[in-house]
C-alpha cells in the first residue's frame, strides 16, 4: 500500500507529460514555445523556486550543523560523475552527446519526484534529508551538468580554458538564486511575506512548464527517435544501479541516522532530471535525447522503487 502511495507522483508527472503531448498535437502550441518554456524555467521559475524552498526550510543553525548530510551526496556525485566520463570513452559516446550523457547518468529528479516519493515511504521526517539532498544536487547540475551540456555545443573550449571564461559558463540564474539563498539563510535575513508569496507562486511553476515541455518535445519525436542504445541502456544503470550502489557504500564510511541513509539511497535512484531536457533545448544540443531517457526513465522507476523498498528490508 505504501508504495503504490509512492507511485502517485510518478503518475502525476506521466498525466502532466500527456497533456503536454496532448495539446501540442492539438496544435495548442507553436515552434517558439519551448523557447519561451525553457527561458521561462531557467530564468524565471526554478530560480524563484529554490529561493522560496531554502529560505523556508533551512535555517542557519540547520546549514552549519548538516556538513555530513551535504557531504555524502558530494562524494556520492562526483564518484559517478567520474565513473560516467571513463564509460563515455569506453562506449564510445559522440562528443556532442558526451556531457548530457553524463549529467543524465549521476544527477537525479531531487524534487519533483524525489520529494513526493519520500514523504510517502517516510513520512515528513523525510523532508530536511531530502532538501539536503537537493542542495547538492542542485549546486552539482548548475556547475558541473551545465557546464558539460555547455561543451556538447562547443560553446565551451578547453583549449581556450580561463577561469574567467569557465566561471561564466557555470553562472546561471538558479545557481545565482542558490547562491542568494544560501546567504540569506547565513545572515539570517528575511524576506518580506508578500516577496515570499511571489517566489512561491512563480516557483510552482516549474513543475507543470518542465513536463508539459517533455510533451511537447515527445509529440515531435519519431519511433527511431525511440532507439534504445548501449549508452542508453548504461543511463539506466547509472540511476537506479551504480549511483544508489556508491551511495550505499559512502553511507557506510560515515555514522548517519537510518533514516538519512534511507532518503539519499531513495534520491539517487530517481530518474533523469526534467532541467536536463529544458537546458540541452537552451544550449541548442541534443534535447531529445534528454527527453526520451527523462520519459523512459521515469517508466523504469515504477519498477525500481517497489524493488529499493524490498531491498531495504535486508539493508537496513
């Protein structure tokens, strides 16, 4: 029963999909809204989003006191994310696909589905473990994801690296909206009700503009679009084998209460984040890559989170 609960989110970002896909065959929608889509996520919304979410859930003693929390998924990313740049060699990805494969092989959907999947395995307890989960997560995809997608459309060049040059391609509006909060909750400022109001509506947002994006993208597609490929298959391991697997044995260098080890393992097997598909569209890279392992991943979770709670039964 609890994880049929669990599944509830899951369908609700499928019916958002739908609906998307819905309307755009419907002819609801012109070439230029996923433009408009992508830059109202990017610039607007997911910004506003974090800023309300950090500002209201953490405070300053909540940050100082959570180094292991925020240390473990730290490690727990840049092992897979290293273990993702050998395997592009290995399998030999296409340079322009080789960031987006990356980011979509050790970063997760914290929060749209992250969240609400938690709170039905544990309850609200779950909720500050989750948000620190996502404080990395979201720290990692706006540096090193981000960048990585940057260099598939060879915007970013190596050759030419300068710190300058490699700053700006990191600085994005949700990062400098993550860096705003964090400050905010360090200095112990707070912002006005109505200020608070406005982050909150504009932040929600996000959710119904990002799927409804992978509607449109997926109404667009062709079944060949659909071709499932080494690198493809090797996403899938990424999210719901070997990124839960490093967790768990990070877990296990560091003494964290049962419930903590529970929700990180829980957010490093969601699927591919939703941001992946609406940056690569930005970027002008590979976006309906992103979209087909965002959806298709989102399909293979309804098997692999029944399957975490069974395991959790012997682990924990």
């Amino acid at each position: 029963m609890i994880i049929l609960k669990s599944l509830q989110s899951l369908l609700t970002i499928f019916f958002l999909i739908f609906i998307g896909f819905y309307l755009s065959k419907r002819n609801w929608f012109n070439e230029d809204t996923p433009i408009l889509f992508s830059k109202l996520v990017i610039k607007l919304s997911l910004p506003c989003f974090m800023i309300y979410n950090l500002t209201t859930s953490f405070t300053k003693e909540d940050l100082t006191s959570s180094s292991i929390g925020l240390l473990i998924p730290f490690i727990s990313m840049i092992l897979t994310f290293s273990l993702s740049k050998i395997l592009t060699l290995i399998l030999k990805v296409p340079k322009q696909k080789r960031g987006t494969f990356s980011t979509m092989f050790f970063l997760s959907n914290t929060i749209f589905i992250g969240l609400p999947v938690n709170i039905s395995l544990f309850g609200d307890e779950a909720i500050p473990y989750v948000l620190l989960y996502y404080i990395v997560n979201t720290f990692m995809f706006w540096t090193v994801g981000v960048h990585s997608i940057k260099k598939d459309s060879g915007l970013v060049d190596d050759k030419k690296f300068s710190y300058i040059s490699s700053l700006k391609s990191i600085l994005s509006p949700p990062l400098i909206a993550f860096g705003m909060s964090v400050l905010l909750i360090l200095f112990n400022i707070s912002l006005p009700k109505f200020l608070l109001d406005v982050f909150k509506y504009l932040g929600n947002l996000t959710t119904p503009i990002s799927t409804l994006f992978i509607g449109m993208t997926l109404s667009t597609l062709k079944p060949n679009d659909f071709n499932i490929g080494k690198d493809s298959l090797f996403i899938f391991m990424g999210r719901f084998i070997i990124s839960p697997l490093v967790t768990f044995m990070v877990i296990k260098l560091f003494p964290i209460p049962e419930l903590m080890a529970k929700v990180f393992i829980i957010e490093s097997a969601m699927p591919v984040m939703t941001q992946i598909a609406i940056v690569s569209k930005s970027y002008n890279v590979d976006y309906k890559y992103a979209t087909v392992m965002g959806t298709l991943s989102n399909l293979a979770s309804l098997i692999f989170i029944p399957l975490y709670m069974l395991l959790f039964i012997y682990l924990f």
